[in-house]
C-alpha cells in the first residue's frame, strides 16, 4: 500500500527558512515522481513543482519557480519542499503526491499546515 | 495559461444526481480527472482519464467530456458526497514543458 506521511504543522516568522519533507513507502521511491501542492485557507488547489527521485528532474509551475525549492533523498526515500524566506503569504496547507501514470495524482500525504505570522 | 472554470456551488437533495461541470477551451481533446476533498482531509482520485474509476470508488460517481466541458456526475447522491471537488488537466505548449492544472472547485452541499 502507497503511504506518504508528512511532517508535522511548522509555525515561522515572516523571513524564516524552513524545509518540510514528505516519506513514501509502499513503492518504489525512485520510479514515481512526486510534487507538491499548495492549497490556501479556504481557496483551491494550486500544483507547486515535481521531482523524480531516480534522477532527480524537477520541474516547477511558472508561478511558484524560484520561490520554492523541490529536492528528494532517495536513501531515505524522502522528498523535500524548502523556502529561503517566508512570507505571510506562504501560510497554506502543503500536500505531497505521487504520479504514477504521469498525468493525474494518484496518493495524495496527510498535509503540512506552514503558518507564517510575526 | 490554460483555466479551467467550475461553479462555485452546487446543491442536491439526498438521492438525486449531481452534476458538476469543469470548463476550458477544447477541454474535449484533453483527459479530466477528478478529485473529492472533505472538511480537513486531504483531496482523493475520484476520476481518472475521463470516466474510470480507481478502486474502491463507488459506480455512482462517473465522467464525461466533450467539447468545452468535462462533467463529474454523481449518482444517487449521499449525505457523505457533501464535499469540494476539483477537475484537473495536463497541459502542454510549445511555451512550457508541461504544467498540471486544477479547475476552480465546487462545493456540493447535500440538502
């Protein structure tokens, strides 16, 4: 069985850094890519950028590249969604989720709720 | 950039048939898949490729798409169907390499 398990809720100040990470298992880590998705409170789904593990190919949404940062470590078969420096405006739920027949998101992780206030 | 345009709400008495649409330009020469989301859960695969179903999915819910409109149809609707539910493409051009794409959502409120 497909598993993606989150970390945990992070509360930040505007300008913090922060790296949440996503774990797979129940699959081959290195043969699904796997992404992120941005929801805000109370609005829609937003598609953030995707990484393959095998090779570590990433690819991001014009709308999120560069203020974002998407990597994986496949020895621990993790993925990772950093920020340099947070805005207020980052404040979201956070979803992994894996592509396994390239088109559509098959599993989707739990969320990572990021809350950035002063 | 390609959009995709679903109606805000949608409301359905316990039994009858909901019907959400999802629309963009040729929407028809595309594949639409579906996701469900209920109050503080993560979105779930309703529909892939049109009109399948993953397992485990129940045969009330179905899809169609053709021409500018793709539509999620929910048969026989439930008090545990209340929830948002969003249509998603692929899309490709020749100014990008390929981006996944979410339509706005719908609300379905079951009376």
């Amino acid at each position: 069985e497909v598993q993606l398990v989150q970390s945990g809720a992070e509360v930040k100040k505007p300008g913090e850094s922060l790296k949440i990470s996503c774990k797979g298992s129940g699959y081959s880590f290195t043969s699904y890519w796997i992404g992120w998705v941005r929801q805000m409170p109370g609005k829609g789904l937003e598609w953030m950028g995707i990484i393959y593990p095998g090779d570590s190919d990433t690819r991001y949404s014009p709308s999120f590249q560069g203020q974002v940062t998407i990597s994986a470590d496949k020895s621990i078969s993790t993925a990772y969604l950093q920020w340099s420096s947070l805005k207020a405006s980052d404040t979201a739920m956070y979803y992994c989720v894996v592509v396994v027949t390239a088109y559509y998101f098959d599993y989707w992780g739990q969320g990572t709720l990021v809350t950035v206030s002063s | 950039s390609y959009v995709l345009t679903q109606p805000p709400s949608v409301s359905v008495a316990p039994g009858k048939t909901a019907r959400i649409t999802c629309g963009g330009n040729n929407i028809g020469s595309k594949s639409v898949h579906w996701y469900q989301q209920k109050p503080g859960q993560a979105p779930v695969l309703v529909i892939y490729y049109d009109s399948d179903r993953p397992s485990g999915i129940p045969e009330r819910f179905s899809g169609s798409n053709s021409g500018n409109t793709a539509t999620l149809t929910i048969s026989r609707v439930e008090a545990g169907d209340e929830a948002d539910y969003y249509c998603q493409v692929w899309d490709s051009s020749s100014d990008h390499p390929g981006v996944y794409v979410f339509g706005t959502g719908t609300k379905v409120t079951v009376l």
